[in-house]
C-alpha cells in the first residue's frame, strides 16, 4: 500500500489528517497557510520530513495566494509566511531546512527579474511564483527518492527471523514517501525476509499504536503492539535483536533528538548488548550545531498528560512535564542510515 499523506492539487495542499487515525482515513485540502500551520501544530501532518514537504508547499502556496501587483510585496508577503511556518515546531530541523532552500529559491528568481519594469512586472511575478513552486514539488519529489534509498540502505541490515523494536512512527505518514525507519522494513520484505516488528505505543499521543500499527499492518508486516513500558522485558523476553527509529534533528556530532522515549531506548540497548539504528534524511542533520545540547526541545500542553481523548486521567491541576522529544547520546548510537549509505556514528564514517 502506497500512501500519499501529502500532494499538491488544484493550486492547493491535500493531505492526510493524522489525528483521525486509525478510525478513518480523511483527507484536508489546505487553501492557505493558516490551516497548514494549525495542522502542523496539531499534529494532523506531522514527522520531520514531513514538516519539510509541507512547509515548502506552504512557502509555495503563499506565493500563489499573493494578490500584490509588485515583486517588492511578494517579498513581503513571502517573509511573512516564512516567519509564521517556523513558528510551528521548534525541534524538526528538516522544517527550517525547508524554508532555507525555498527562501533561496526565491532570492534567484527574484535576482532574475531584476530590473524590471512596472509594465512586466506582472509577467515577472508569475514567473517567480512558478520558480517557487517548483522548487517545493522538488523537494516533495526528492523526499519521495530519499525514502527509497534509506529503505535499500537499511534493509542489509534485517535478517532472516529477526526481531526489530521501533518507536512512535519514521513510516510513510511521516513523510513524503515510504518513510525512514519503516522503509527499511518494507524492502526487507520486498526481498524475501522473514522478521517480525514489536512497535512501541508512544505516549502520550499514541503515535506508535495509532499510525506505525495501521501502517505495518496495513503493509503486511507481522507487528506486535506493546506498551511503551514493555520494552525493557521485551527486548529480554522476545528476543529483539536490534532497535531502528527515526530522528527529528541530528547535530554534527552524532547526538539525536527523537520522540520521547528513545532515549531510555538506546540505554536499554546498551545494557541488552543489541545494536541501536538512527535512519533520516541527511537534510536531518543539523551542521549549524555541535551537540544536541543545542537542539531545542519542544515542549507540549499539559492537556495531552491529563487526557487520553476526552477522558480526564489525571487530577487537573496536577504538574506537568510534557517534552515531545529526547535527545540521545552519540555513544548510544550504533549507527545512522542515510540515502547516502550507513555511517558509524562518531565519526559518521560508512560502515
């Protein structure tokens, strides 16, 4: 099963609504980047390179939406969406790596219609809105390729009767394509091996048991459900022989920031004597910083720890700390499965 959680449409963004899963599989069309960043935010498109796509699409959407007459307005109006996406998540790198390049994309093209004058300025402006857009259906086109490739990538490391552990959902909703950390399972199986997958249910949102369960099962892997307390006994009870996630931004060194509860993961790993696997884009690493002592932790409402839905579970006014993501050490780290291949993580050196 293919997926397309994310496709530009009618001069519009369609793309799955996550927080409907796994009840029904609907759809929004986006119209403008107001509803896309409300649906960032609350997690309807949500996993880093995801985020990506969609805020190249959104940059793109804002430049289509523009009524200005002028290039100088279009600059303008073009500032003031990408301010607003990157206001959405602080901790996915791929989302500033986006507007980066979309931001580029279009200084080159305004460069380009530079001078010009008031009479084909309008000419001007639907050319650099094209350039724009194209921009951005290259990235959703590159992300697609990027999924395929860490699939291949990985998929060396799958053996037959293994069992793999992951954690909240790397698969094709969280990206563009086949995903990270599940494609590698889908071309495992595409070649022939028999393995079996125990997936976490990723509290407190349940991404592990609402999205990556639908989707394994849905793609024919033999998957088990586990709370994510049930990990440590198991990894010692099943025999889980390797641990592969995703990752949300990864510093220069190694360090990994990834939905909660990798972490303890990765100690767990350690501790088991079983390797622990990092696969993302390389637009997930982060060369601005050193460690992962720099990457901003987003920190959530307090409602999503005192309700599961609308059920209250825990006193109202009780204290809470609610971190989206941890960050791993890079000693924790056996390896990272890029497009470009699986590198040794201290010294990212091709295994």
């Amino acid at each position: 099963m293919l997926l397309q959680p994310i496709k530009w449409e009618k001069d519009s963004i369609v793309f799955i609504d996550q927080t409907e899963l796994p009840v029904s599989l609907k759809y929004i069309r986006c119209r403008d980047i107001d509803t896309l960043c409300e649906a960032i935010v609350k997690l309807r498109v949500r996993g880093a390179p995801l985020i990506g796509v969609s805020v190249a699409l959104g940059y793109a959407l804002a430049a289509m939406n523009s009524k200005t007459k002028t290039l100088q307005g279009l600059k303008k109006d073009l500032k003031a969406a990408a301010t607003r996406l990157k206001k959405t998540r602080p901790t996915a790198v791929n989302l500033f790596w986006a507007i980066k390049r979309m931001e580029d994309s279009f200084s080159r093209a305004l460069f380009k219609a530079k001078p010009c004058t008031v009479a084909v300025q309008g000419l001007a402006l639907n050319r650099i809105k094209e350039d724009v857009l194209k921009e951005a259906l290259s990235i959703l086109k590159e992300d697609m390729e990027m999924c395929r490739s860490i699939g291949k990538n990985g998929a060396r490391l799958i053996k037959n009767g293994d069992i793999v552990l992951t954690h909240c959902n790397a698969g094709m909703l969280a990206t563009a394509g086949y995903g990270t950390a599940l494609s590698i399972f889908y071309e495992a199986k595409k070649q022939g091996k028999r393995f079996k997958v125990y997936a976490d249910e990723t509290r407190p949102l349940m991404q592990g048991s609402r999205l990556t369960m639908w989707e394994l099962m849905k793609n024919g892997i033999d998957a088990t459900l586990i709370c994510d307390d049930m990990a440590a006994s198991t990894i010692r009870d099943k025999g889980v022989r390797k641990i592969i996630v995703g990752a949300d931004r990864i510093a220069r060194n190694g360090d990994a920031a990834n939905k909660i509860g990798t972490y303890g993961l990765a100690v767990l790993a350690k501790h088991h004597r079983i390797p622990f696997y990092v696969a993302a884009p390389s637009s997930t690493i982060d060369r601005n910083i050193e460690t992962g002592a720099d990457i901003p932790i987003e920190e959530r409402k307090r409602e999503e720890l005192l309700y599961v839905g609308s059920k209250q579970t825990a006193p109202i006014k009780a204290k809470v700390f609610n971190p989206a993501f941890d960050v791993t050490p890079n000693e924790l780290i056996t390896g990272i499965i890029t497009e470009s291949g699986i590198y040794e993580n201290k010294k990212l050196r091709r295994i």
